[in-house]
C-alpha cells in the first residue's frame, strides 16, 4: 500500500523572497540517524541553498536536529548533503548558475510514496524590495476578495 507524500520541512519565505523557474526533485544522501530524525518531523531549510562543487550538486546549510536515539552514532546537524540528479539536470543547473543571476533555493523535504526522502528544489532569481511589496499588496488584496466574497454569502 502506498502512502502519501508527507512534507517535513517547508521554505515558506523562498516564494516571498524570490522568483521561481525550474523546479526539480531530487534525492538526498543521508545517514540513518537523519532518516530518523526527519520521519519524526524535525528539520529546517530556512536559511539553505544548493550549490555546485566538484561536478555536482550540495545542498547546504539545511538543518537535521540529531536524533535522540542515535547517542554516540548521531551525524553532524549542519552537514553538506549531496543531492542526487539525473546528468542532464545536473548539467542544466550548473550551466544556469555558471550564467549567473540565479540560485539554487531548497523548497521542500519530504518522503514520497515509496518512503525515500526528497528535496523541492528551485532555480530563483531574487526579488527586489519592490517586487516584494508588490507580492504583499496582491497577497493582501486576495485575502480581501475572499472575505469579501464570505460575506456577501452571509446577507
């Protein structure tokens, strides 16, 4: 039987603070403490990003607490993991970020329906200061619409 996608951690400020392009998912290598940890719902990307190094792809600066249960045999929290992509996505991601202008932002973890742990991740480019206010005013003014579409409903 298979189970739904279950997201572990999400970077809700990446949409704010950049545009989106390409999305990719991929895998993460890690160890069995982590694996442990993330199926207990324990991890952040807040403050993450993907780059190259060597020919492929890192995701670093991601947070994995260690797991409680692991005591001598625990992993490091602030580890580089190593992303693994397909050659061509590979290849397309280091030729965007040779180009320059854009970076490699982590959107989601999360386990598929085969249970293995995977990464969302975007090519962005950043917003300016007006861009995001921009993205404020609309996010406001449909938050807006809908109330007031509630309350037309209620008269």
């Amino acid at each position: 039987m298979a189970q739904q996608p279950r997201t572990v951690a999400d970077n809700r400020r990446a949409r704010f603070d950049y545009h989106l392009d390409d999305t990719f998912d991929a895998g993460i290598v890690l160890v069995g403490s982590e694996v442990k940890s993330l199926r207990g719902g324990r991890a952040s990307i807040q403050d993450a990003y993907a780059a190259e190094q060597g020919g492929e792809i890192w995701l670093i600066n991601s947070h994995i607490p260690e797991y409680a249960g692991a005591n001598r045999f625990n992993h490091e929290p602030r580890r580089q993991r190593k992303l693994l992509l397909k050659h061509k996505e590979i290849d397309k991601l280091i030729g965007a970020l040779k180009r320059g202008g854009v970076t490699l932002v982590p959107l989601s973890i999360y386990f598929n329906e085969r249970g293995r742990a995977k990464v969302k991740i975007a090519l962005a480019r950043g917003k300016k200061l007006h861009d995001k206010r921009e993205t404020e005013k609309s996010r406001d003014w449909d938050r807006e619409k809908q109330r007031l579409m509630r309350n037309k409903g209620r008269e």
